[in-house]
C-alpha cells in the first residue's frame, strides 16, 4: 500500500502534500522482486479521504489501519493544477482555507486561529505559533459546516474540564470536534484543522517562515494531565481475506481515552493487539480482543515527542517504535526510536534511527531532503526487518532525480527546504513528496536505496 498517496491522476497533474488532509487515497502498488521495486500500480484499496496505512496480518485476517473513513467521493474540480499545483496556490500551508472558517463562524467569547493552535504561553507566544495542548476529546457533532458546528463544539468545550481551544475540520468532515486543553508554545503543525480559543488565552499571529524554522517541540505530556475528559472516540477501519482486497470498512471501533491519529497496530504472539497513536503523547493502546477492539490505554508516551509512530516487536518480545522526532525542522533527528521491555516504561534512544540527508547508490551520493516522516518497517518471512520506508520531501531545484533538475543557486539546505515543502512557498509546487524504501543493511547483504511508487 502506497502510504502518502493523494488522490490526483499522476498523468494529469497529482497534488501535493498540501492537499493530504482532503485528496488522499490508498493505493495498492505490488512488486515481483522485492520490498526496493520496482512496483507496479494497481487498483485504489480504499477511497479518499484514507491516509497512512498499515496492513497487519491479524489472526488470519489482513486488517488495515489508517487516518480518515474511506467513505469515497471525489476530490472537486480545481484541487490540482497541471504541474501539481494544490488548491492553495501561492498561500502557505497554514493559511489554506482557513480565512472562510473565521468568517463563517464566529463564536462569542472565542478567538478563531484558522489552522493555528494557540498555546497559552502569554508574551512569550509573540512571533511563534502554539501548541494545541493535550488532546481531551473528539465527540461527535451533528452538524455539516464551520457555521453549525462550531457553537456546538464551543457548548462541548465548555462542559470538559481543562478545555480552551476546540478544533473543527472540513476534510475530516464536519462530524466531529477536537478538543484541547492549554498549550505551552512550540511549533505542531494542524493544517487540516482550525481551530478557536477561549478569549483571554495566548496565542500567536505570527505566520511565516520564521516561527516554522525556530519552531520547538511541545513538551511530553500524560493522558489528561490537565484534568481533562477522558472519554473515548472510535476509528474506522478496513479488512480482508486477501492483501489484494477487496476491502470492507469496520466502522466504529472503540478507543479510550479518545486516540485515532497516525495509527500504528501490532500483534503480541498472545494474540493481544496494540496499537500506538499520535495522541496522548503517542501513547500505545491495547485490546485483547484482537483487532475488534476495544482499545484501552496502557500508557502515554511510549515513543518520543513527535508524530507518525509506527510500532513492532522484535524476536525477543522487546517493544519498539519509530516516529517523526520533533522539532520537525532539524534535519538531523528526522526518526526517532524508543524501546520497551514491557510496553509500560520508554525509553528514547540517545541517537535518531535516521535524519533527512539520504545515502543513494548509482552514484548520487548524499540527497538532502527537506522532509523525512511516516516511517514503516517491511519484515520478511523470518521476522527480520527487510527494508525501511518513509515519505519524503525535496523541493524542485534540488532534485536530482527525474532529469537531475538542480539549480546551482538554490538553497539546498534541509531548513529551506523544510520551510518550502512546509510553506508551499511560489509557485504552489514546493509541496511534492516521495514514498522512500530503503534496504536494511544485513549479513551477507549489500546496502540499497532507491526511490518507488509515483510523485504524488
């Protein structure tokens, strides 16, 4: 499965990663020689909006993991242009769409932050966006616009202890809220949401280049720490027979306290299930119920500050998860990774499993890539890790894949490039990603790295 694919024809212009909160789909790619390709494209798995998939064999059923419902329905006219270009244009990644949510839903006694969180650090929020805070909740609404939703997400805050901000979001549909508590400041990028905060608290108006590139990761936080909900929330996903589908959606699954984004499942040789999310400071869930949930949690913090954890357990039963180490900008700690003897205490390892600068064969040498996230394991047969696969970001001037097309006077630098891909600065296609699979180095085996899948 193609797991950062978008919903756009590569042939007649895809969209870029800008888009992924409203144009992704999963994509069902196979290869003949192995996890490195080439691969071959098949048919859709699972309709838009699905992002980030995981495929577990599970108790003899192949069960899918993802963001988003898979309800299908098409991505619109004008979402790309023939070079790629996304919806926004020249707009930067925090501010597209977020001007209509404001003016169409004005909540009193709220301050609207479009797609910026708002952390509750005072004068030191000035010039530096802020952070959600913990994440308390996610109840349902019933409602279908900014305009009908938001008073009922405010009405929902109001009665959580902890609540300040709540968030709300087209491309997660309308049918749901998230709720905060205060933040500390730092950089946590929420695109896809907007979001509105109780009048009083801090938050920033700043929204260019220099808050991405000083941005600092929010600190770790436990579940509810801030005497929030701990009321649970429910994840859609997809099964069958066959990793060639076709694929039935489950619908509901149980999680408590509320989880569901960046979902990573694996199974314990006792038939346990667990499965890590980027909410409660990527805290791991388990069900022993095997992949039917319910999902309770074990613990908060079982990978290190960031997002996109992706979990497994090695031969001798040890827990380990890889994840997006935050702060996001610095290209040195791209993926992180944690460990566990018992799933209950983490540790992060001193050193980042990988950083954005990428050793290539066939004589390209070092690649330094502005993004480097959504990290997944391929094992083979034995249960030895086989390849490494991750999305990643270049922006045009520096690739030398695809005809070399480099310009000698572009800024190449891993934090331009992370503002550019993050930005989507002019001319609106800064924003193109790869899906990356990288040969895991074993004995008797050379090392390799190549590129797969389309642009998307």
């Amino acid at each position: 499965m193609a797991p950062n694919g978008t919903g756009g024809d590569p042939g007649a212009g895809s969209c870029g990663l800008t888009t992924w909160g409203s144009n992704s789909q999963v994509t069902h790619v196979t290869s003949a020689t192995g996890p490195t390709g080439p691969y071959v494209r098949q048919e859709v798995a699972v309709p838009i909006w699905s992002h980030n998939p995981l495929v577990r064999l599970i108790n003899g059923t192949f069960v899918m993991f993802h963001i988003g419902g898979g309800k299908g329905g098409e991505p619109g006219d004008g979402y790309c242009a023939a070079n790629g270009t996304s919806p926004c244009g020249e707009q930067g990644f925090d501010q597209c769409g977020s001007t209509d949510a404001c003016a169409e839903a004005p909540v009193p006694g709220y301050v609207c932050m479009s797609s910026y969180c708002a952390g509750d650090a005072g004068a030191a929020a000035v010039g530096v966006r802020g952070d959600c805070g913990a994440d308390l909740a996610e109840p349902t609404l019933a409602c279908s616009s900014y305009a009908t939703c938001a008073p009922l997400a405010a009405a929902a805050c109001a009665g959580t202890p902890g609540c300040v901000s709540f968030g709300l979001s087209a491309a997660w549909g309308f049918g749901k809220a998230k709720l905060f508590s205060a933040g500390t400041g730092g950089l946590t990028p929420n695109a896809q949401w907007s979001t509105w905060v109780q009048a009083g608290h801090g938050h920033s108006t700043d929204m260019y280049a220099r808050a991405r590139l000083e941005g600092r990761a929010p600190p770790a936080t436990a579940a509810a720490t801030s005497g929030g909900s701990t009321a649970g929330c429910t994840l859609d996903l997809h099964v069958s027979a066959s990793v060639h589908g076709p694929w039935v959606p489950v619908r509901n699954v149980s999680i408590t306290p509320c989880g569901g984004n960046n979902p990573a499942p694996w199974e314990h040789p006792n038939g346990t299930v667990y499965v890590t999310f980027t909410d409660n400071d990527m805290g791991m869930w388990r069900s022993d119920n095997s992949w039917r949930g319910p999902f309770t949690l074990v613990t908060s913090g079982a990978c290190g500050g960031g997002e996109d954890p992706s979990l497994y357990l090695d031969k001798l039963g040890r827990f380990h998860c890889l994840f997006h180490a935050s702060p996001f900008s610095n290209p040195d700690i791209a993926i992180g990774h944690a460990f566990s003897l018992d799933g209950y205490e983490w540790r992060v390892a001193a050193e980042p499993a990988a950083n954005s600068t990428i050793e290539f064969a066939g004589g390209l040498g070092a690649v330094v890539h502005g993004k480097r996230e959504r990290p997944h394991l391929y094992m083979d047969a034995a249960g030895d890790i086989a390849a490494f696969v991750t999305g990643v970001c270049i922006t045009p001037q520096c690739d030398p894949f695809d005809g070399g097309r480099v310009d000698p006077a572009a800024d190449c630098s891993s934090a331009m490039q992370y503002h550019h891909c993050d930005a989507n600065s002019p001319d609106g296609w800064y924003d193109r990603t790869y899906t990356l699979v990288q040969a895991v180095a074993t004995p008797g085996q050379p090392f390799n790295s190549q590129t797969v899948f389309e642009e998307v």
